[in-house]
C-alpha cells in the first residue's frame, strides 16, 4: 500500500476523534476509512469492511429515495464530490448492514491540497430521526 | 556521500555557554556527493558558515528548504553564495495554499525585515517550487514529501548511488500516525525515510515535555526511535533541539532514546560540525 497523502492522514486522525459520521476516500474513489459514529449507521465495523472500491460502497448500502427507487452511483453527494471536484448536499436512505433502514443527510466535499492536489474527498452525514 | 551538520537548534539560535557543544545555530544541513555536487538542507542561522567555507570556484548549490517557518530561513540572506555573480543557486521549496514560494520568500527577504531584496541579489538565482515527487540534482536522487507539521511542510529522502539519508527536522508523529505499530501507508513520512543509512529527525520534546504542546508539529526522543526502528533506518540523528535543553540535558536525552533502540539501531544527537560518511558504493 503506497504512503497516503498527509491530507487523508490528518483527515482520518480528525474523523477519528468526531462524534460526526465521516467517511473517507481516495480521488479513485476508493473507500479509505469510516470512523464509529459511521459504524453505528453503516451497520457495520470498518475493521470488517476494509478497503473497497467505490462500486462496491456505492451500492451494498443500497441508497434510495423517498419512494425505495435506488440511487445510480453517480448522483450520490460523495460520487459528485469525487467526479466534480466541488462541494455537496443531499439526503436519501440506506440500508445499513445490519439490516436497518436509516434516513440520512451527507456533506461531501473534495480534498483539495497545497498546489492544487486532489488527494481524495471526504463525507459527513448524520441519521435523520425526522421521517 | 558526506553529511555535515551546521545548525541543529529548533525554533530559535540559542548560543551560549551552555550549548556549546550541540550548537546553538538553527536548522542547516550540507550533503555532498562524492563528485563534489552541493546540497544544503534549510537556511537557519547555521547556513552562514556553511556559505563562507563554499569555494567561490563551486559553480552551484541547490537549497532544499523544508518549510518557512523562521528558525529555517532566517540564516538565507546570510548566506554568501547569494552575493557572488558567478554562482548559480537554486532554492526549492513549498508553497502554501494561497502563495508562491517567491511571495512568501520576499516576505523575509524585503524591507523592512531585511535590507537586501530577493530581486538584488548578486547570484543566479532560481526558485523552483515543490510540493511533493521526485527530482534529480547531479547524482542525488530526491524525494519529496508532505508531512505533519503546521503549515506546508517537506520531508526528504536524499540517495546517491547506495548512499541514502531523509531529513525531516519539523515532523509531529503524534499526529501525523494513525499508530506507530500500525499500516505504514497511515504513518507521515514513513516511504521518506524507509531503510536510510541516516535519518535526521525532529525530536524537540521528551515525553513529558509533549503534555501541553500537541499540534506545535514537534515529536518526543521516543517516538523518533520507534519511528526509525520500525522503518529500518540504520542511524537516526535527533534534531531540531529545543532551545531549552542545555548541553547536559541532550547528553541525559540522547542516552535514554539510545536505551530504546533495537539492535541495528544507531541513535545520536546533532551536533554542530558532526560529519556522517556514507558509502555511495558497496
Ligand atoms: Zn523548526
Ligand atoms: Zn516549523
């Protein structure tokens, strides 16, 4: 595994003492860390999980609306971040691991380096008791 | 390759009796193949007597400067080389998220805070700005690196043929490392310093002294260790030493990291003048 960029390093160390949901990639999309509070909506441990692919991320937590009509990929607040490299905000439901049916909110926004590096993108999102 | 040490001090020049023998001169480092070529690792005040020693016949130097904080450039407008006409030097360094390196230099090297300004200078000079990757300079191979310290801050991994040593002198592994004992890809720096000859690292505090300090972007004589143990560095220099700890305390220091070492692992502390020959053939 190459050394990651010292941005991705400091960002998991910050998600790491949140008690926000954060959700961690590389600019592949490649899913790099999920802190605790994430475990607890996700439905499952990040030791468990690992590193995957964002085709696998995007899918196996099966996003959809209001209506239960999946979400392609590609309009998911971190697939956007990622694919055009600007801030944004959405809300939608999953199925955690666990088998749980959550409403959530996510803030996904692209980490952009000193000189202009984009070293990945992260997401923040919180479970929405409201509906 | 020859590694020299001309200023081991972080933070502030702190001369006086009581440093006499680890220096008082801020961070400064020469590395010189064995074909002559010239690097010099930041330009604190130590960089002043490394300049005057430069023949006038070296027709290049490059200075590699880790960040810009003070106690790193404040020896550069100092520094003889600038002033000969015939000299090419070449400065890389980083820049922030909002300047070039020429701006943030000329933040220093312009009135009021110095006389001279960067554009007046004798030399020929160039500024080549880095944020990370590979160059070569002559027959050194360098690699650099982002790493945790405040600010835009470089590592380096400097190899000439077998000859391999990294120079981190600002480095937090606190919080730069996910764990220590962890997946290196999570520890800062980790790929800089990886199997060198000779790592001179940043160890400013002690553990007790880190209490109070975390995110100043400094690491504790312990950590440094285990740090250079687990990536098999064969030497590591502590460095960047706090203008607080006198000559005595740095003996009790360097003796106590020493004690933590594994076997295979050399650890001293910098000290003004201290040479380290490296083979570049074996
Ligand atoms: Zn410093
Ligand atoms: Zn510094």
């Amino acid at each position: 595994m190459a050394q990651h960029e010292i941005e991705i390093i400091l960002t998991r160390q910050l998600a790491s003492c949140m008690a926000t949901p954060v959700f961690l990639v590389d600019p592949a999309g490649t899913l790099l860390y999920f802190n605790e509070p994430a475990e607890r909506v996700l439905g499952q441990r990040f030791d468990e999980a690992g590193e995957m692919p964002v085709e696998r991320w995007s899918t196996i937590f099966s996003p959809m609306d209001a209506a239960g009509v999946p979400l392609p990929a590609e309009s998911l607040p971190l697939v956007v971040a990622l694919t055009e490299c600007r801030p944004t905000h959405g809300h939608f439901w999953i199925h955690g691991l666990d088998h749980t049916l959550r409403r959530i909110e996510v803030t996904a926004f692209p980490i952009v380096g000193v000189a202009d590096r984009f070293v990945g993108a992260v997401a923040i999102f919180w479970e929405d008791p409201g509906e | 390759m020859k590694v020299v040490v001309w200023g081991t001090r972080g933070s502030l020049a702190s001369p006086g009796p009581d440093t006499a023998r680890y220096g008082g001169n801020t961070s400064c480092v020469e590395v010189r193949a064995d074909d002559g070529t010239v690097l010099v690792l930041d330009a604190g005040t130590g960089i002043r007597r490394l300049g005057m020693q430069l023949p006038p016949s070296l027709p290049r130097v490059d200075l590699l400067l880790s960040h810009l904080h003070m106690d790193h450039i404040q020896g550069l407008g100092f520094f003889a080389p600038l002033q000969r006409p015939n000299m090419d030097v070449r400065i890389w360094g980083p820049p922030s998220t909002t300047l070039d390196l020429r701006s943030r230099l000329i933040r220093y090297l312009s009135p009021p805070l110095f006389p001279v300004h960067l554009r007046d200078l004798a030399c020929c000079l160039t500024l080549q700005e880095i944020a990370g990757g590979h160059f070569d300079i002559g027959p050194f191979k360098v690699e650099s690196g982002l790493v945790c310290h405040p600010g835009t801050t470089l590592g380096y991994r400097i190899e000439a043929g077998a000859a391999s040593m990294a120079y981190l002198p600002d480095h937090e592994l606190r919080l730069g490392a996910v764990s220590l004992d962890g997946d290196p890809a999570w520890i800062s720096g980790f790929d800089l310093v990886r199997g060198v000859d000779v790592l001179i690292h940043d160890a400013q505090y002690t553990a007790a002294e880190y209490d109070g300090h975390s995110g100043w972007g400094h690491s504790t004589t312990d950590e440094v260790v285990r740090f250079a143990a687990r990536a098999g560095v064969r030497h590591v220099v502590l460095f960047h030493h706090s203008p607080d700890h006198d000559d005595a305390t740095l003996d009790r220091l360097v003796a106590d990291a020493a004690r933590l070492a594994p076997p295979g692992l050399t650890v001293t502390a910098a000290a003004e003048g201290t040479a380290y020959t490296i083979a570049e053939t074996r």
